[in-house]
C-alpha cells in the first residue's frame, strides 16, 4: 500500500472519530428519548434502547405542539422581514454603489458582535412603550435584527459577481432599479435567498435569549421555552424531556440537510474573483 493512500486512510479514520465524538450526544439524546422510566438509572446504561418506548413522544406530541407552532411561525415571519430588508439593501451596495457604503459595511460587522443580552435589553426598553411584550410580530422583529447584518454581508457578495452587462441590458429595455432588481437580480440569487433564509430561520428556531426576556410567561410561546418549562416541572421525565429536544431539532436538521447545497454556493459566493 502507498504511503499517499495510508495516509488518505488514516484522515478517513480519524475524520470518522472526531464525527462520532461529536454527534454523539445527539444519538444519546436519541436513546434517552426511547428508554423507560425504569431502565434510566441503571449503571452501567444501555447503549441501545433495548426495551425502547414511545411514551416520551406521545407525551410531547399532547403538550409540546403549540410551542413547535409558535416557533415556526416566528421563524417564517423572521424569514420574509429578513429577505425584505437585506436583499434591497445588498443589491444597493453591491451594484448602486451608494455613497458611505463603506461605513455601512463596517456598521453591519460591528452590528454582529453586539451580544445578545445587551439587546434583548433594549429592546424590552422600548416594547415595554409599545405594548409588544409577549407578542409574536415583537419576537419577530428582535430575532431578524440577529439576521438582517449576515443576510445584506451575503447579498453584498453574492449580488456583486452579477455581470453588470445583464444590468446593463435591462436598463436599456426600459428597467428601472427596482424592475431590475425584482425581475433580474433577485431570480439570479437564488443561492443567497435560500442561504440568508436557512440562517434567519435556524436563529429565530434556536433563540432563547430573546424569547426568554420579551416573551416569557406570554400565551404564545416558542419551542425553546416549552423545553425549558418542560425541565423545570418534568425533571424527572428524562425521556420526554429527550423527545422534546428531538423534535424540536428535527425541523432545523431536515432544512439544513435539503439545502446545503445552495448554501454552500451562497457562503462562497463572492469568495473568489474573476
């Protein structure tokens, strides 16, 4: 055997390890979620549910559903207002070229290490005036403003490696910017929709933050705080509380899985220049 081909074995090995390691509290969350009550503190545990039970998911399905709607309506709602506003705003600095763009630029990275404590602060400041605490269209809004500064970095990119002759010939059939970016630019990013609309999603999903401090005792609530409110008066019920986290992650896992593809295009996007 060739030392390049041990070589090529022995990263397979190890690349196979690391990702065990890795995904393995996921398969112990997995395994959890499927063993009985009174298989959960045997020494040493089961590494297979032997004697699996469905009574966790049953259990999840009868409590946990409108927490898992909630959550998927602020994810959808966070994914149209993040489109809405970065996608004009990229095509806007990548092609129109507006004057401090460049600070804008710098804005947007710096708008990104803000933690997110110091702004679910703020913005329970100002909801608090409004009325909006405990809302859903609140939630909305303070989930996209985690998404807005990465969804116009991605449009930025991907929209400036659009050749400006395409621009260009829209322009002499009559197309104005808003025509050409709506029947032109927009068609042609289809990569950098499907990435900045995957990234707003998974963030509104997985946010407790800002859930925790502007929707916190509210009737709609998402899936983040039904699991925290699960641990709390169920901490003994370790296989509903697994199955709760299981489902709340399978919505997340099979959009990412379907879409890495166009997510991979829309990441690199920009990365590499003619």
């Amino acid at each position: 055997m060739s030392a390049h081909r041990k070589r090529s074995r022995a990263k397979t090995v190890i690349g196979v390890l690391l990702t065990g390691i890795m995904l393995f509290p996921v398969y112990w969350m997995v395994n959890v979620s499927l063993t009985r009550d009174q298989d959960m503190r045997k020494s040493p545990p089961d590494l297979l549910p032997l004697h699996g039970t469905l009574a966790g998911y049953r259990t999840v399905l009868a409590e946990q559903l409108p927490y898992l709607g909630t959550s998927l309506l602020i994810g959808l709602g966070t994914v149209a207002l993040t489109v809405a506003l970065s996608a004009p705003a990229g095509y806007a600095l990548a092609k129109l070229r507006p004057r401090g763009g460049g600070l804008l630029h710098f804005v947007l990275l710096a708008a990104q290490m803000i933690p997110g404590i110091i702004m679910a602060m703020g913005f329970y400041a100002i909801y608090l005036q409004l009325g909006l605490l405990q809302s859903v269209p609140g939630l909305i809004v303070a989930d996209t403003t985690l998404a807005v500064p990465f969804g116009v970095l991605i449009f930025t990119a991907f929209m400036s490696g659009i050749p400006g002759e395409l621009l260009q010939a829209a322009t002499t059939d009559g197309a104005g910017p808003l025509r050409t970016f709506w029947s032109v630019v927009l068609p042609l990013s289809r990569n950098a929709v499907i990435t900045v609309s995957l990234f707003a999603f998974l963030w509104s999903w997985s946010d407790f933050v800002f859930a925790g401090t502007l929707v916190n005792g509210g009737a709609h609530e998402p899936i983040t705080l039904g699991i925290y409110h699960y641990i709390g008066n169920n901490n003994q019920q370790w296989n509903a509380i697994m199955a709760t986290a299981v489902v709340a992650s399978l919505p997340a896992a099979v959009i990412l899985v379907l879409a890495q593809r166009y997510v991979a295009a829309g990441v690199t996007a920009g990365a590499v220049k003619d």
